[in-house]
C-alpha cells in the first residue's frame, strides 16, 4: 500500500501514463460513440433516443465509482495516513462531480421523449441528484481544509459517510417503484440489454473510465506540485 | 502499529454503525419511497376517493379503447396481481403502447375508476432492436434480417 506513498515513486510512474491512459481514453470513446450513434439499429419503443446510453450509463458508472475512490482514499488518510489520499480524494471530487452532472443531464434528455418529463421525484433520480450534491459539499470542504494538516479528517470522514448514498442508487430501482427502469445489465446473470447495444457501451464504458484515470492523475499531479511550490516559498520565506 | 490498528477498528466500527443506519433508514422509507402505487397496491390498501395518488403498472393488452372526442383513451394498468381502469384525456407520450409501462397521476373515483390528470410512460429493462421485433414507426411490418447478423 505504501509502495507508492513516495510522491516521487507515485509521479515516475503517473507522468508516463497520462497520455496512454488520455489518448487511448479519447480514441475509444469515438470508436464507441461513433459506433453507438451510426450502426446500431433504433429501438423498438424509444428509436433513436436509446443512443444516449452510451453516455449517460458510463457517466453514472463513473460518477459512482468516483465516489468509491474518494472513500477508499479517505479510509487510506484516516487509518494508514496515507501522504498521497488525501491528494487523490480531492483529485477525483472535480471529474466525479462533472460525471454524475452529466449522468442527470443526459437523463434528463432521453427522460424528455422516452417518458414525457425532464425530471421526476423517484428514488433513483433523487439519489443521483443527492449524489451530485455530495460531491459538491466535498469539493467545498475539501477546498477550505489543508491537504496536509490534520484538519483534512473532516473532508475524509465526509468522504466515507457519503458512501451510504451507492447502495441507494443501486438498489433504489429494486427495493422502491420508481419511474426509472431496473437493471439492464447483469455480470452473472443475463442482461436485458441486446448485443447490438451492449458491447459499443461496454467499449464506451471503458473510455470514459480511462478518461477519468487520465483526468485524476493530471489533477493529483498539479495538487503535488502545488504542495511542493508551497513548501518551497515557506523554506524561502524562512531563510 | 498500536495507534494503526486502534483506528482501524474505530473505521470499521463507524463503517458498520453508517451501513446499518443507511438500511434502517432504507427499510423505513419502504413505502413511503414508492413512486407509485401498483394496482395490487390500490386493492390491498385503498386510498380514499378523491385522494391525489399515483399510478403506475403495465397497460394490459388490448385493453387500450379511445373515445369518440379523439382525446379521451380508457385502458386497464395491471401488474399480473391487480386490474386498475383508467380514463385519460390528453395528448398520451409515444411510449404508451399496450404491454408497455406507464405512471399516471390522478384519484380514484367512489366507483373505483382512476381518473388521471397526466401520464407519463415508463421504459423497462428491456432494450430490443426494433428490426428484432418487426415494429416499424410507420406501422409496416419490417424485417430486416442484415442486422440481426
């Protein structure tokens, strides 16, 4: 767990992956989405509009996942004082926030045609919106509590609590009737999603996520830098 | 190492306390989280007459009969438990086809009619090319077998 705690260990190995991890990103995502939009077939009852999956799923994906980082990272701060969670917490907030963001506007947009209305109150929605909500407390938290000092427990503890909310949004769609469907796509059982549609998302899913490792360590390599110029100008400051 | 595990153990314990708060208050919310009522529902506990409710459930087959004014549609939302008949007036959304899922806000009348104000249609699970179910939007039947390959 440790192996990487040496900032300079954790940039040799960020610094080169970057561009493999932006490019292929970028790459596949167009492969994806160009696939998605011009060679698959409309859907039986929603015709075009199903294409919006192709993005609004991953972003919901991602906006999730961008929360189970924060907390793991937050855990990692608080238990083994890991030097670069905190770095890595903050570095995932921006992206995940923009993520799940994305996740309710392409919602929004297929909500529109597909059931009659932009937005309605049931437990999936409700969650999301509450998830993006979330992200934007931790950015202000963060943002007002030091990386370095002992005070950065509070946008850590924050950061674990706010996992309560990604159960809800997974299994809202089963514990409560809600408008928005159940779950399409199963590992271990057999989605209800066709072939047609399944693997140009899966191949989008997989962009976007290498998008958002691409964007997290661009940003945790800023926040190291930013720390190093602060304690550069204070060991200026006191000579 | 002391002080490690010391605060492994208060991680854990908090983790656990937070996941058993966050079902109780899941399981709590049971019903009230419900979106809607299903037809099963309406029979086992039936609101008052009158009373503002949702409605939602799957547009039985066949059952969709529209009335002379052109505006006016009846149909029965069932949920394979309960039959609920529903008078709508108004422009209904493109996905409200027979089979299909459909929310509607409205109240039930004292004869146990809903009278909806507004409805929406609610996609399920299943994404199915419209080649694979031989639907076109003009209404002619299309097989395409090119890209069912």
């Amino acid at each position: 767990m440790h192996a990487y705690a040496n900032p300079t260990r954790f940039l040799s190995l960020a610094r080169p992956l970057t561009p493999w991890l932006l490019f292929g990103g970028m790459a596949l995502v167009a492969a994806a989405c160009a696939w998605g939009i011009f060679s698959t077939p409309p859907e039986r009852l929603q015709g075009d509009s199903v294409k919006i999956i192709f993005v609004h799923v991953p972003m919901a994906w991602l906006g999730m996942a961008g929360w189970t980082g924060i907390a793991i990272a937050s855990l990692s701060e608080l238990i083994w004082r890991h030097p670069l969670a905190s770095h890595a917490a903050r570095a995932i907030a921006v992206p995940g926030a923009l993520f799940a963001l994305l996740c309710l506007v392409t919602g929004a947009l297929w909500g529109r045609p597909a059931w009659g209305t932009w937005w309605v109150w049931d437990g999936r929605l409700t969650s999301m919106l509450v998830l993006f909500f979330l992200y934007l407390a931790y950015i202000v938290l963060a943002n007002e509590t030091s990386k370095a000092s002992g005070r950065s427990r509070i946008a850590a503890i924050f950061g674990v609590v706010g996992i309560v909310n990604l159960p809800i949004i997974r299994f809202s769609v089963e514990w409560w009737e809600t408008q928005h469907q159940g779950t399409s796509i199963s590992i271990t059982g057999k989605s209800t999603i066709d072939a047609l549609y399944l693997w140009p998302l899966l191949v989008s899913a997989i962009g976007f996520s290498l998008l958002f490792a691409a964007i997290v360590l661009m940003r945790m390599r800023a926040s190291l830098a930013e720390t190093k110029v602060e304690g550069r100008l204070k060991r200026m400051a006191a000579e | 190492m002391k002080a490690k595990h010391q605060r492994l153990t208060l991680a854990v314990l908090a983790l656990l306390a937070l996941v058993g708060a966050g079902l109780l208050a899941a399981f709590a919310l049971q019903d009230r989280a419900n979106y809607f009522y299903t037809p099963a529902d309406i029979v086992a506990k039936k609101p008052p007459a009158g009373q503002a409710i949702r409605l939602g459930g799957m547009v039985e087959e066949g059952s969709i009969q529209h009335e002379a004014d052109g505006v006016t549609v009846n149909f029965v939302v069932q949920d394979g438990k309960a039959r609920q008949s529903v008078m709508y007036t108004g422009i209904t959304p493109d996905l409200f086809v027979e089979g299909s899922g459909v929310v509607a806000d409205g109240k039930l009348t004292s004869d146990g009619m809903f009278i909806a104000d507004s409805l929406l249609a609610k996609h399920d699970e299943n994404y199915v090319p419209r080649e694979l179910e031989g639907i076109d939007m003009t209404g002619k039947m299309t097989k395409t077998e090119t890209l069912v390959e």
